[in-house]
C-alpha cells in the first residue's frame, strides 16, 4: 500500500466513524496534533492539582477537607491515564514520558491559563471546582466522540469525575451565597477575579492554523467559539440565579449568541506563555517535586539494582 | 488451562466476555473465537491464562468501608435540592435562552 493509499483508508475509516487505536497506522501530522492535544491535557491536569493542593490544609471542615483532597487526588490520577495514552502515542516519535516531563518542568510545554494565576480566597476553591471544572466538562464534552480511541475511553471517566468536582464547587458556592454580606462580596469577588480567564479558557475565536488537523482528522469537532458559547449558556443563568452580577463588561445576549466584550487575546498568549502570575511558583514546585522524587521512580521501575 | 476471554468492539475497551479450558494459547484463541466471536463487530479477542492474573479484593481494602459519599453524585443531592429552591428555571426563562 502506497502512503496515498494507507492516507485515504486512514480518512475512510474516520468517515465511518472508525475509532483509531494506539498500533494503528495513521498519518504523521494526525500523531503529532493528537499528541499535543493530549500532552497538553495531561499537563493540565498535573498543573491543575496545585492551585486547589494550597487550600486543603485551610479547607473549612472535615468533609471539605475530604472532597477537596479527593478533587486533587482525581486530577493526578487524570493526569497519569492520559500520560499513557500519551506515551503510547508518542512512543514512535520517540517521545517518552520523562521528555514531556522535562518539557514541562523547563518551561517548554503548555497548559490551560486557569492554572496560572492564584488562589486567595475560600470562594475562589467553590469558583473553580463551579466554573473552571464546569469549563473544562465543556471541552472535555466535546472530546469524548473524537477519532482516537484509547483518548476517548478514559474521558469518559475523567467527565464523570468532573461531573462530581463541579457539584463539589456548586455545594461551595451555593453556602457562601446564601452566608452573610462578607461571604456574598468573597463570592462575588472571587468571580469577578476569574471571569476573564474563564472566557480566555476555550481559546481565541479565530484558530489558529495548528488546529487544522484536529478538525480534519476528527479529532476535535466544535471550534472554540462555539465551547465558549454553551459554556456561557450554562453559567450564566446560574449566576444571575445565585444572586450575583455578571463581572463588567457584562455579557449580553443578541438573539443568538452571547457578546462578551474584547478579552485582551494578548494577555491570554503571555499567560499561557509562562507569564501569568503565578507561572513560576507553580512550575518551581512541580520542579522540585519531580526532582525530589526522582529517586521513588527510579526504584518502582526497577532501575536501582537491589543487592 | 483455563484462559480468561475479553473481546474489543470497534470504539470501546475490551471486555471480559468469560473462559475457555485449551492447552495452549492458540487453542484458546481459536475456542474464544468460536463462543464469544461469532456475532456482533468486534475487532480483537484477547485471552489471558487465569492464573497470569493478579486480584485485588475490595473487602481487603480499609478506605473501601468508609464513607466515600463526597467523592460520588449521591453524596450532593443537596445541592440539587438546593438549585431547585433557586428556581434557576426562572433565571433561564429571564435570560430568554432556549437550552
């Protein structure tokens, strides 16, 4: 079979709605595009432990506590089901676990915006289990029917994980709006504080051309505009229900689609770029745990002979 | 020998299907393929000696007697109950969105 040939089956089966497996043929522009997405979820997930890790030991009681470490202890475990899909992919390319490791810890690899920035109250934990992780169900959602198999069998349990995050946040924001003045300001401080990068979340409107074989292949289905679009359709009205305003400019419906105002594209491209402002301690911590841990890898995967 | 049986559809993960009693493994593939292979898309049968499987038992296990609700949807029906109060119907039919 000529490399023509192997291409147009490879794009017949997708057609069907062929799921394509880990030692499947496929094309060398569709393996890197799908590792990247993948890696780039990955590392997300891995990034995104940390900024709720600082409030378990603040946590306001024991069953909080409980659900919060659950929450963290879920997105690591995210993390390591996708890094294998990942390895898998990666393997031909010659790209193993511990290269996507060492590219994320020097900086060279990209993970969602959300992760960069701090934590400083309680109600920002109750905003991003609510909204963040409601975000994330969203491109998450959407992923679940894409062509690569082994990727979309483990969001099946990731989504459903997220589904209990996000009722987790709900049962945070939801006490905090029904507290006292102070409680009320802390929420509405701590949306008004992540409002921007959750619209920054999905992606600029207009794609960027890396993206084309992800549409191409099936790997991705629904652009980034239309992820913003029903995320705002879901939360939106839960805001206003729970009694607090929609951060300024607030959004306005036109009949068919939500305006929400210009949210400084730029500003998002630095962020994810390692600039945001909590870039570096976070990617400081991930570093030294890995250091630090170096040696308990090194002994589970046999490496250190044993005398 | 007794071989464990799992069969992959097209789309989704291998399955355990159940077992066959062969000699070797070629034998077991070709007695899966007879039981668990004749109908149905399915695009690999695997087998797997039974005694090449490591068990875990969820009585042997202390977390898995505690109470875990928080980490599952039935541990926050009240915060179901708690957006019917809001009435978030009412907010949604305000914003005059079709969902």
């Amino acid at each position: 079979m000529t490399d023509a040939e192997a291409l147009e089956a490879f794009e017949a089966r997708i057609a069907r709605g062929e799921k394509i497996e880990a030692g499947d043929w496929m094309p060398l522009d569709y393996r890197q595009a799908a590792l990247k997405l993948i890696q780039m979820h990955a590392q997300s997930e891995l990034m995104g432990c940390l900024p709720e890790r600082e409030w378990i030991a603040r946590a306001p009681g024991l069953r909080r506590k409980l659900a919060l470490t659950a929450k963290v202890q879920d997105e690591c475990g995210h993390a390591q089901l996708i890094l294998r899909v990942a390895e898998d992919l990666g393997a031909p390319l010659h790209r193993t676990r511990e290269a996507m490791m060492e590219d994320l810890i020097a900086g060279r690899a990209k993970y969602h915006n959300v992760f960069h920035y701090p934590v400083p109250s309680w109600a920002d934990v109750g905003v991003i289990a609510w909204l963040v992780d409601g975000a994330a169900v969203i491109t998450q959602g959407a992923l679940l029917d894409c062509s690569y198999g082994p990727y979309g069998r483990i969001l099946e349990r990731i989504c459903a994980e997220e589904a209990v995050h996000i009722r987790h946040g709900e049962d945070i924001i939801l006490s905090l709006a029904s507290g006292d003045a102070a409680h009320r300001q802390s929420l509405q401080d701590a949306l008004n504080r992540w409002w921007r990068p959750l619209l920054h979340f999905f992606g600029p409107p207009d794609e960027l051309s890396h993206a084309a074989p992800l549409y191409r292949y099936g790997m991705r289905k629904q652009t980034n505009e239309e992820l913003r679009q029903k995320f705002l359709g879901r939360v939106i009205p839960q805001i206003r229900a729970v009694g607090l305003d929609l951060p300024d400019p607030a959004p306005e419906w036109d009949g068919e689609k939500w305006v929400y105002g210009d949210p400084d594209w730029e500003q998002w491209r630095a962020v994810i770029n390692g600039k945001g402002p909590m870039s570096a301690e976070r990617l400081g911590l991930r570093r030294l745990t890995w250091e630090e841990g170096r040696w308990i890898r090194e002994a589970m995967s046999g490496r250190l002979a044993v005398a | 020998m007794i071989y464990e049986v799992f069969v992959k559809p097209a789309a989704k993960g291998a399955e355990h299907a159940g077992s066959v009693a062969a000699a070797t493994a070629d034998a077991a593939l070709a007695f899966a393929h007879e039981q668990f292979g004749r109908r149905g898309a399915w695009v690999e049968i695997w087998v797997v000696p039974r005694d090449q499987i490591t068990v875990m038992e969820a009585a042997d296990v202390p977390s898995a007697q505690f109470d875990r609700s928080y980490r599952l949807m039935a541990g926050y029906k009240h915060v179901e109950r708690k957006w019917r109060e809001i009435d978030l119907a009412a907010a949604r039919r305000e914003e005059g969105l079709r969902r």
